[in-house]
C-alpha cells in the first residue's frame, strides 16, 4: 500500500484521469467547440502521464551546473529522455490544434451550426 | 441507445488498459542502463550542459526533424484554408481606438520579450530553455503587438524568406553532420570550446537559433492568418 | 511535502477539467482549459522538468488559449 503514495504514481493517477476525461468530452458532447477542448486536454494529460515515468526519486533536475557535477551525476538527475519525446509532443498537439480550429471554422462557414448532429452528409 | 452503449462500451475498454498499467507501476530508484550513459558520458561527448538539449538535438535529431516538418505543415494547411480577399478600408474605420495604457505599455514591453526569446534560445545549451521555447515567445510578442495595433500589417515576403531560410539551413546543417562527422546532425562539425561558455557544444547555438527563428514565424504566419478572418465581411 | 503539493493540484486540474467539458459558457470552458495547463506546468516542476514546464506555459498555456480565442470571436461575429 505504500507504493501508492509516491510522487510519480500521484502524478500518472492525474495524467490518466485527466485523459479519461478529455475521452469522454470528446464522446459525449455535441459543441464543436467543446469537442476540440476536449482533445486539448486529452493531450495535455498524456503528457503528464509520460513525464511521470522519467522520474527518479529524490534526484534533480538533468541540468549539469554548479549543483551537479559531472561526476556523479549519474546519481543525481533524472531521466532525460521522456522529457525529449515530451517536449515535441507538446508542440504538435498544438499544431494539431490549430489545424482542427481551422477546419471548425470552414465547417461552420458552411452550414452555419456548431451542433455535430447537422452534419449528416457522410452518413448512409 | 446504441449509441450510448457503444460510448460506455469504450470508455470501460479505456479504463481496463489504464488501471492494468496502474497497478503494476513502481517508480524506479535508479537511472536504466541507456540514460545512465547519457548522463555520464553526454558532457564529454557533446560538450552541453543541458543534457535534454543534447537528446533532443544530438542523440535523438532525426525526431527533431520530424518535429519541424509536421509545423510546417500545419502552418501551410491552416494558411491555405485561410485564404481571404480583404478589402481593409472599411474595416480600419469601424475599429474602437485602443487605450493609450495598451499603447504606452506595449511600446517598453515588446522589445524587451524580443530581447528575452532570443536570450531564451541562445541559452539553449546551458540554461533550460532552447529553440522552441523562445520561438513561442517570440510569438506572444507579436501578439501584443497585434492587440496593441489591430491595423498592423505584417510582411509576408519577409516572413516567408526568414521561415524557408531557416528550414533549409537545418537540414543543411544535418547533411553536413552526415559528410563531415559520425551522423545525421552531429553536432561535432565546429569545436567543441570550453565547457559552460556561450559559444561551446559545437553546432547546437546555431541549429537553436534557426529552430527559433523557424518557429517564431510558423507561429507569427498562423496568428496572421486567423487575424485576417476577422476583417473579412 | 511535494506529496501534498501534488494530491492539491490534482485536486484543482480535475475540477477544472470537469468545468471545462460542463460549463455552458465556451469563455468560461476556454479559460479553464487555459488554467490546466498552468498547474500542468507546475507539476511539471515538481517531476524535476524545467524544461518541459516552460514549453507546456508558453505553448500549451498561453498560444492555445489565444487560438481559441480568435476561433470563438469569429464564429460569433458572423453569427448577428
């Protein structure tokens, strides 16, 4: 039971909650808007699913300055690969976003309707 | 009805996978065999001090690459759907005058985020911080100054120029990784210097600043065009 | 220490992420999605991430929202 309250086991409880609720704002709701919102927060949840699993107890951050030597500091920091993926993950969830907004937008132009159950033209 | 089920359906699916790789997580008391040879040998070998700029620049580039292209065709997509005709005369009549705190204010602020997002990538191998940080800065000024001024007319031309520009050089850049060194952005094509000063670890102050110079006018283009929509009747 | 720090800003990211998906005024919705980011970034610094937090306020916290924004002002405007 103990195991379960450490700082990265809190943090991916947070990340994977927040993702379950970007999941089902996406699925259940009928604004054009809010959908997009929800995949906003979808994103930003994974990635603090990911930066959870980089970290190692009681270390710093992977910054080699006068606090970390370049002796040891293979004791002292934390790992520095997720935070890469992570760090370009951010930036295409915003260009993704972006993207989504503009096609919003020309749908709107379009049929003048932000409600999703108006658009029924690739429907059977 | 179905409907509703098939959306429980999937979210009892999500909830399985998730708690399946929630309980079995424990956080680990030491660094995996791969990062421990970042960590200790990352200095010696590349000569930065910020050891996520050496894996996003250096030991994990061609991610880097693939980062760049998917912004760039996300600023071209969302410019190409964007596209309007505007006749700006009527719109710059109709416009409330914005207030003289915005104005004076804007004027002392947006040099000095300039300064901070090019101290911010400049930096990038020795501080956190590094090229996509300050390229978004840089936009967030160019925001202000947008709100300061709504009738400001950016340059395309020059816009267009500094973005091409800085694409071709990093790819330029990574060939010559390729030709004169060991691979694809190796950044060992200039000297290494001394450890901690401005002009060390090789090549990554310049593959940073044109990663900055990139972003900051991918981000300006796409800004640009959502403003232009406004003005559209 | 950093343990309670943590549980409090779960805490707030969840109630704000439920305002964001439920609440009927998209302004409110696009300023509550704004402010997660920010405590995300927070808790990126927590996790050891300096890095990552200053990318996730600028972009995540900062651009997105203006995005939104400008969406939002245009939709509306065509709409009266």
């Amino acid at each position: 039971m103990t195991q379960y309250f450490t700082l990265e086991f809190i943090a991916m409880f947070i990340g994977f909650m927040l993702l379950i609720i970007g999941v089902w704002g996406m699925l259940t709701q009928k604004n054009l808007i809010k959908i997009v919102i929800g995949f906003s927060l979808f994103t930003t949840g994974l990635n603090i699913a990911i930066v959870s699993i980089a970290y190692i107890k009681n270390s710093t951050a992977p910054i080699l300055d006068k606090a970390v030597d370049r002796a040891s500091a293979g004791n002292l920091v934390a790992d520095p690969i997720p935070q890469a993926l992570v760090l370009t993950s951010i930036v295409i969830g915003l260009g993704v976003t972006a993207l989504m907004l503009t096609y919003v937008l020309r749908m709107y132009k379009e049929k003048k309707s932000l409600d999703i159950n108006s658009y029924t033209d690739l429907k059977w | 009805m179905i409907k509703k089920g098939l959306i429980l359906l999937v979210l009892v699916g999500f909830v399985a996978i998730i708690s399946s790789l929630l309980i079995n997580f424990k956080g680990s008391e030491e660094l995996n065999p791969l990062a421990r040879h970042y960590a200790e040998h990352g200095a010696a070998e590349v000569g930065a001090a910020n050891l996520v700029s050496a894996v996003v620049v250096t030991y994990r580039g061609f991610d880097t690459l693939g980062e760049v292209t998917i912004l760039f065709l996300a600023a071209a997509i969302v410019g190409f759907f964007l596209k309007v005709n505007t006749r700006d005369n009527e719109r710059e009549a109709s416009l409330r005058k914005t207030s003289e705190i915005l104005i004076t204010a804007s004027t002392l602020l947006i040099p000095t985020i300039f300064m901070l997002g090019v101290y911010i990538f400049m930096n990038g191998h020795l501080t956190p911080g590094g090229g996509f940080q300050g390229g978004a800065v840089i936009a967030t000024g160019m925001v202000l100054m947008i709100m300061a001024k709504p009738n400001v007319k950016f340059n395309h031309k020059l816009l267009a120029f500094l973005e091409s520009v800085s694409g071709v050089g990093f790819v330029v850049i990574g060939v010559l990784g390729v030709l004169l060194a060991a691979g694809f952005l190796d950044n060992r094509i200039l000297p290494l210097g001394n450890f901690g000063s401005l002009l060390s670890a090789g090549a990554i102050p310049i593959i940073y600043v044109l990663i900055g110079l990139k972003v900051g006018s991918e981000l300006t283009n796409i800004l640009d065009s959502l403003k232009e929509t406004q003005n559209e009747k | 220490m950093s343990i309670v720090l943590a549980i409090f800003l779960g805490l707030v990211i969840l109630v704000l992420a439920a305002v964001a998906i439920y609440h009927k005024n998209l302004k409110v919705a696009i300023i509550a999605t704004g402010v997660v980011g920010l405590f995300a970034s927070v808790l990126f610094l927590l996790l050891a991430a300096p890095d990552v937090a200053m990318t996730e306020a600028s972009i995540g916290s900062g651009l997105s929202t203006i995005i939104f924004f400008y969406v939002l002002n245009k939709i509306r405007q065509s709409n009266d």
